[in-house]
C-alpha cells in the first residue's frame, strides 16, 4: 500500500507510542481528530493499524487488508461502468454545452465514427470557450478538446481501486474505459465502451454499504 506522507506520519507516531488515541495522535501533527479521521480509517481498512475501542491504536506487524478492502480490489471497472457519454469532434461547441446539460454529465468523451477515441471535452473546457471571443455555434469542439495522448484512460479490466486513484490524482470527474486494438497501418488504437466516473464510484461505496441491511 502507498501511503501518503500524512499517512506515514501517523504509521510512525502510532509505531512509537501504542496504544495511542486519535485525539493524542492529531495533537502532535497540530491537527483535529476530524481532519486525521480518513487516514485512520484507511489505514485500519488496510491492516496497517488495529483500532480497539476506548484504548486507541496499535501498528500491526503483518498487515491483514479488513475484508471489506479486500472484496474492493477484486471489482473490475467492467461491471460497474457506463454508457459513455459520447459526441464528435465536427460538433460545434454549443451544441456540445447542449448535450453536456441534457445529459447531466461533467465531460463528454469525443470519438470517431467507429467509436475510436480522439479526445475529452470537460466543464472547463466549454466554459474558457464560453468566457471568450469563441463563435460557439461556429467552431467545432475537435478544436478546444484535450486530444490523445494526453488522456487518462481506464480499462474493462483494471480495478477500481486502482481506477479510482486515477480520479483522484488527476482531480477530474471521468475516464473513457477503452478496448485496445490495431488498425490497418499497425497502430494500436482505443475504442471508446463505457466511462467510469466519480458517481460510479459514490455507487458502489453505497452498494456494498447497504448489503445485508
């Protein structure tokens, strides 16, 4: 597991002083047990500590992930992902704000006839073409768009842990979940299945948390 340096910090302080409280534990990282209340949780979530009510927490030596973490690193994006929210590149820009409002969604993916991926438009995008001098019902959006390979990219097979960490490093609301394969030249190219986004992720979380109830 790839701690941050937050994350470290509390590892080492709970190495030193077990049993210790989160409340001891915030004091000396000049902290609130609010702000520590994630990283506890992921890191007892992970093995890497062990919580015991009123007494505080210790370092466990050989990390045992809770089941929970477990039964996470073993979902696909596959099963979880969406329709891709998809358009063309000759589009213009407004009528790419257009469908990016009817259908509800943060960044629209841009493909080829044959559903090859050629690039992202996201809210940041229409909205810098909008604040400027941009004819928006004149240009297209193949102009404005984040092209390949610039794109962050998921699979059907990847996890979604590690998919989620995308979302998350590079702060953005989707990725296109693509199939590779070869054209006729010898390129490898990517067609464009589904996205997985934050809200996929919110679904899931929910998912798992209302079983058995």
């Amino acid at each position: 597991m790839e701690l941050t340096e937050r994350q470290a910090r509390i590892v080492e302080i709970v190495k030193n002083s077990s049993p210790i409280t989160g409340e001891q534990i915030a004091a000396q990282l000049d902290l609130t047990r609010a702000t520590l209340r994630p990283d506890l949780t992921i890191l007892t979530m992970a093995g890497v500590l062990e919580a015991r009510p009123r007494v505080g927490y210790f370092y466990r030596d050989k990390h045992e992930p809770s089941p929970l973490l477990l039964r996470l690193r073993q979902l696909r994006v596959g099963d979880f992902k969406s329709m891709p929210a998809a358009i063309r590149a000759n589009i213009s820009i407004y009528d790419a704000i257009v469908t990016m409002f009817t259908q509800n969604v943060g960044s629209l993916i841009v493909v080829a006839e044959d559903h090859e991926l050629l690039g992202m438009i996201s809210r940041k995008d229409l909205l810098k073409a909008a604040l400027g001098k941009t004819e928006l019902q004149q240009v297209p959006v193949g102009v404005i768009m984040t092209r390949m390979p610039n794109i962050i990219m998921t699979t059907p097979d990847e996890p979604i842990i590690d998919a989620s960490r995308k979302l998350v490093q590079h702060q953005i609301d989707t990725l296109p979940v693509v199939e590779a394969f070869i054209d006729e030249q010898g390129d490898e190219r990517y067609e464009v299945v589904g996205r997985f986004t934050k809200t996929n992720v919110t679904k899931i979380l929910v998912q798992i948390g209302t079983l058995g109830q």
